[in-house]
C-alpha cells in the first residue's frame, strides 16, 4: 500500500452532504471484475450530461479546469454513504485523488479509504466551510499541503488548521502498511480462542 | 470486561455498571486479542455475492493466502444475475457474465459453498442467511454488502464491509474493529393497519436523518418492536445502513427461535437445546446503558413514503413535499432533491403519478411482503401505463409465493412475475426504468440515479408500491381499502 506523509496538492470543493457511493461510482460504471480503470466512472451522473455518454457537463466542479487536477476532495457530512462498493474508493484513488477531508464520513467507506492508503480527515463544519470557501475565492488553481506526520493543513494563504486522528490510522497510512499482513504477524491467539469457542458454541461450526 | 467496555459504561454516567446489553455480550464473546489499536474480533460468517466476491477472492489468491474457515463461508448470485424468466449466465449489463463466472471459479476453488444460479436455495444473501439458518443469535457476521445489518434482527452482530475487509476476514477468520457506540432505538405503541417496519424505519430517519445513526450500533428495541414477525424485524434492520449506523440488531425473543427452528444450517436436537439456552442469555440486561436512547412514539405512525433523494427525505404518504424550513436539509441539498425529483414545495404526494412500481429488494422481497402486497391486488388491475415488477428476494420465496398463488394474483394485475434477486432495486443488472420515470419502490435507495439514470425513486412499503400501481399515483393503501 502507498504511504501517506505529506501532499502538496490542487484541492477542489464538493460540500453536498450524504454523497453517496451510488453517486461516487454507479453501478452502471462498474463492468469488469477489477479494482482498476474505475477512474473515468467517478461521479458519472454529475460530470457527464444526461444520456450515458461522455460529453462533460461544465458546471461539475472536477470539471471546472482550475479544479480539474485535484488530488484533495473537500466534502460535506456523511460523504460515501450507502452501499459498501470499495469501487467508490478504487475510482476516487484511479482519478489521482489522495486525500478527503469532510465534515464527517460513512462508516464503510472511511474504512475502505485507509486500506487503501487514501487519507480520510474529519474537521468540522465550520472548518471545512472556511476551507472550501477559500478554495472557491482563489483565483486560480488553489493548492492545500497535509503534514499527516505533523497533522497540520496548510493552505496557500499559510493558514494552519490542525486535525486529530486515530493513532493507528495514522501510523498505517505513514508506513503503509497492509492490514492484512499486519495481522497474519500479529495475531496470536487464534488457535485457543477457537479450542474453547467450539466447546461453548459448538453449533456456530459448522 | 473489556477496558472499553468498562470506559464506555463509566461514560454513560447511567445504568448498571455489572448490566451488560446485547452488543456487549457478543462483542466479550468474540474478542480474541487486543494489541495497540483496534481488538481482533472473531468472525463466525462471511458471506459474498458475485459483484465482490470473486474480487476478494481472486485477490487472496493473488496475494497467495488462503481462505480460513471454508465451511462458515458462504456465496451467492444475486447482485448481478438476470431476473427475467429463462436466465443464463448471460446478462443485460456489459461484462455482467464475467462477475458470475469468476465469483463462480473461485468459490469452487476455495471451497466454499455456493448458492448458484438455478440452485433451489439461490437469492439475495440477507434474504436467504436467515432463511438457510446461517444468520442465528450471537454471530458475528460480515458481508462486502452495506445491508448486511439486516441479518441483526436475529440477535447477531452483522455489518457491511469493503472488499478489502472481507480479504481480511477470509485470510485470518478476524475482524480488527473498535467497539461502537451504542444507541438504543425504543419504538413505542401499536402500529395501524397497514402500517409497518419500513414506515418505522422511515419516520426515524425523518426524525434523526441520515447520518443520525453514524457509525452506531443500533438495538431496536420497544413493544412495538417486540411485536412485529420475524420477517418485519429484518426490514427494520435492513434499513440501519441509511441511518449510517454499523448494524441494527434486535434481541432474539421466542419470535426468533420459532423462525429458526428447523431451518437448514440450524442447531438440532440437544445441540439446539444447548443453543437456546445461551440465546435466551443474549438480550440486554435490565439497567445495561447505552450511549444514546431514542425514543419514538408510533400509535398514530401513518404509511411513510419518500419524496426527495435521502432516505430521510421521507414524510406521510398523505403528506405533502415539505417547504425548505421543514425538509430537515439544506437549502442547496433541498433544492437538489427538488430539481431531480421534478416537485415544487407544497406539492401533494397523492397528486404525482407514477411510471412504475417496484416490488421485491432484501429490504422487502419476503414473502410476508409479496403477501401483504397482493393482498391489496387480489381481483384488481394496476392503472394503464404503469410498468411493475415483482421480483421474489431468493427462489424460496418465489417458490413458495407460488405455492399460495401470489405469483397469479401478481400477474392478473398486471405486475410481471422474476426470477429471485436484487434486479431493479438498483442498475446492476443492466435493467433500468428510464429517464425521468418516477417509480415507487419497495427497495432502500432513492439516490439520484440508483435505479438508472434520472430515475425518481419513492420508497415505501410493498403495500403502498401496491396501492400506487392500482391508482397509477401515489396513494394510501388505507383509502384504497374503504373505497
């Protein structure tokens, strides 16, 4: 897995709430059995017009060229919520996304995006509203830094937000590290666990 | 007692410190090591569907480990198979068959049982877990599937995860996961006629929104929880997912245990004895706390449906789209919703015809769903220029819809008869109901696009998708029933 330590990068503002994965990637884009080329599927309904083709709809901010090359999503509350499509994350990451900070996200999708290396933030509301206005008063192609070794934003006006984190998730980005293999080192245990679980639920094995 | 436990008692400030709720039971039961960071927590279930699993599959492979625990591994078709009559392998959706064979190879080549297309037991997973005996009291259960909560309603600990997750889940039989917070949902009082589990799923998430739930573990509880069948208890934890909530779940009572008794992977004999005796021990102790309490009365609880594109855009089906000030959304998400649905502010939901209805989806494909629903069709015709479809949540439903003349009564109104599966509730299947169609659907999602491209979504109950094919608008399956 990338590691994640700090990202000096163009940021593009979507503050709707509850964007959903649906919405993030629909279905309709998801036609092979692969975690790869889900890019050009990101946000089809709203960055193509209606129809199915194509044919961009300009008023879609990635399409908006000075947000056109964000790698950094500022977002609203409960982003990626619904289905639990690690796809939504494949796509973001496919497309050059690297970071989302939000006012909040879905639960699934939160965890889909660490395990993908992709650094998903939480400010609140205020914070992120200031950010994202910021973002759209730049005249140009506005850019953020995240020191996740720091946890420091900096914004091109050298403003300093500072964000917490979960420790663990913090360290698993810095290093990345693979949680699977993580565990498969450092899980003890199992063997007993499963000796003394079959004889008090024996009916769980099957 | 875990430290976390204890913490998050002490933090609750209220209840009885030694009282333990039913979360805290299983979450004790199913710690198998705790490191810095997130505890291990044994999975008893996994289960994939063929738009994930031969990804999480191959993936392993790939990665040379293997799977643990075959034998409590289980896969099925639903997500992208055919629902039309005479299916194949072969579907609308470009690439589809691809999904199906490779779910297919590699389920065989990791052992792992598959409830294929044609098999007898085949159908969407959380219809069929509970109906096969898989989802019993005190599991812990996980599915690539964000409704996964649904399995809950039996007294288990389930939830969605990603493809990654489940990788995890195979490879090493755990989870890594800290304890969620608790929030205790008391429904309260006797529901009317025709009045049911997704209307109590829907006046919650118009009361508390859709991400009120975030991240918690919701234990629906209160007597009119206690109430509802078996069946009912799945859809009110189905729709925990909108809610943002990592699971619902639902103490088993003798409700529970009689659904179970004899289905296909249950205990028997004096193993379900020994069972049953450690369910009865599951539910909430008197004075457990939780971390928040919600408590709705539902005495004079109305049909609900959905007018905008969050499932907590939802008011009274005899109600009208709410102004602004009262829609509990911003004004730039109101106004979305407003523009995609094609409604203006005051508009009365009874006024908007429909193109479609739907009925079918993990959250109402049961069977005491397709029978409350042609209850209101017998002997009627739905209105000219509506397209429906009633498609059954696994091929035992269908099955057994068939047996009692459901699938007759369906098709003399006029609804066309499926092959059981997940079909319409969303786009996968290739299938979709059109541009602008307006559809009522007993399904869970009303986003933008979810049942193809500019389709607008109303979700309700099967009996009022029902209704609102009979009279070709939305309509209160309660009128229906005095005229």
């Amino acid at each position: 897995m990338q590691s994640f330590r700090i990202l000096t990068a163009p940021a593009a503002p979507l503050l709707r709430d509850n964007v959903d994965t649906d919405a993030i990637i629909p279905s309709r884009e998801i036609t092979s059995v692969s975690k790869q080329g889900l890019g050009l599927g990101l946000f089809a309904g709203w960055r193509y017009r209606p129809g199915g083709g194509r044919e961009p709809n300009p008023d879609f901010v990635l399409n908006q060229p000075r947000f056109a090359a964000a790698r950094i999503l500022v977002a609203g509350e409960n982003f990626g919520c619904g289905s639990s499509r690690e796809h939504a994350v494949w796509a973001l990451a496919d497309h050059g996304f690297r970071a989302i900070i939000a006012v909040s996200f879905a639960p699934i999708f939160h965890d889909n995006c660490i395990n993908n290396g992709l650094l998903a933030l939480s400010l609140p509301r205020v914070m992120v509203a200031a950010l994202a206005q910021a973002l759209l008063a730049h005249g140009s192609e506005p850019c953020l830094t995240i020191d996740l070794e720091r946890q420091e934003i900096l914004g091109s006006d050298a403003s300093v937000i500072r964000f917490s984190i979960d420790a663990e998730v913090r360290q698993r980005l810095l290093e990345g590290l693979d949680a699977i293999d993580l565990s498969l080192r450092k899980l003890t245990g199992l063997d007993a666990f499963y000796q003394r679980d079959a004889q008090e639920r024996p009916w769980v094995y099957l | 007692m875990s430290e976390q436990a204890r913490d998050e008692r002490l933090a609750g400030g209220q209840g009885d410190a030694q009282a333990r709720s039913l979360l805290d039971k299983i979450w004790q039961t199913h710690l198998v090591a705790a490191g810095s960071g997130a505890p291990w927590i044994a999975i008893d279930r996994v289960f994939l569907h063929e738009r994930t699993g031969a990804i999480a599959l191959e993936g392993l492979k790939q990665r040379g480990r293997t799977v643990q625990g075959a034998a409590r591994v289980f896969c099925t078709i639903d997500h992208i198979v055919d629902t039309r009559p005479g299916r194949t392998d072969e579907t609308l959706m470009p690439g589809g068959r691809e999904f199906i064979t490779r779910t297919r190879a590699a389920a065989q080549a990791a052992g792992i049982r598959l409830f294929d297309v044609g098999d007898p037991d085949q159908g969407i997973v959380h219809v069929i877990a509970p109906e096969l005996g898989l989802a019993l009291p005190g599991l812990t259960i996980v599915c690539p599937d964000s409704h996964t909560c649904t399995q809950g309603a039996v007294g288990a600990f389930a939830w969605g995860i990603g493809s990654t997750e489940a990788e995890h889940a195979l490879a090493t039989g755990t989870l890594r996961l800290n304890k969620p917070a608790s929030l205790r949902v008391r429904f309260e009082g006797r529901l009317g006629a025709h009045v049911g589990a997704k209307d109590l799923s829907l006046r919650l998430l118009s009361r508390r929104g859709a991400a009120g739930g975030r991240g918690k573990a919701v234990e629906f509880a209160g007597s009119a929880v206690r109430a509802l069948d078996m069946e009912a208890r799945f859809t009110l934890c189905n729709m925990a997912t909108e809610f943002s909530a990592i699971t619902g779940m639902i103490a088993p009572d003798e409700t529970t245990y009689q659904y179970l008794a004899g289905r296909d992977f249950a205990p028997r004999g004096a193993s379900w004895d020994r069972a049953l005796a450690t369910w009865r021990s599951l539910a909430s102790d008197e004075g457990a706390s939780c971390d928040e309490e919600i408590c709705i009365d539902v005495d004079d609880l109305a049909p609900m449906i959905t007018w905008g594109t969050s499932p907590q855009h939802a008011t009274d089906v005899t109600g009208r789209v709410p102004e602004a000030s009262d829609s509990g959304t911003t004004q730039e998400a109101y106004a979305r919703a407003l523009q995609y649905m094609d409604l203006k502010p005051g508009q009365a939901l009874s006024s908007l015809r429909i193109d479609a209805a739907f009925i079918g989806s993990c959250t109402n494909g049961r069977i005491s769903d397709l029978r409350s629903a042609a209850r209101v069709l017998a002997g009627r015709k739905i209105a000219p220029g509506v397209r429906a479809l009633c498609v059954p949540g696994s091929s035992r439903v269908k099955r057994q819809a068939e047996a009692e003349g459901l699938d007759r009564i369906f098709r003399s109104a006029g609804f066309e008869w499926r092959e059981s599966g997940c079909s319409l509730c969303f786009y996968a299947g290739g299938e979709d109901l059109g541009l602008g169609k307006r559809v009522v659907s007993s399904t869970n999602r009303n986003f933008e696009g979810r049942q193809g491209p500019g389709t607008r979504t109303h979700i309700a109950s099967p009996a009022t998708v029902a209704a609102s094919a009979l009279r070709g608008s939305i309509a209160d399956v309660r009128s229906l029933e005095a005229a």
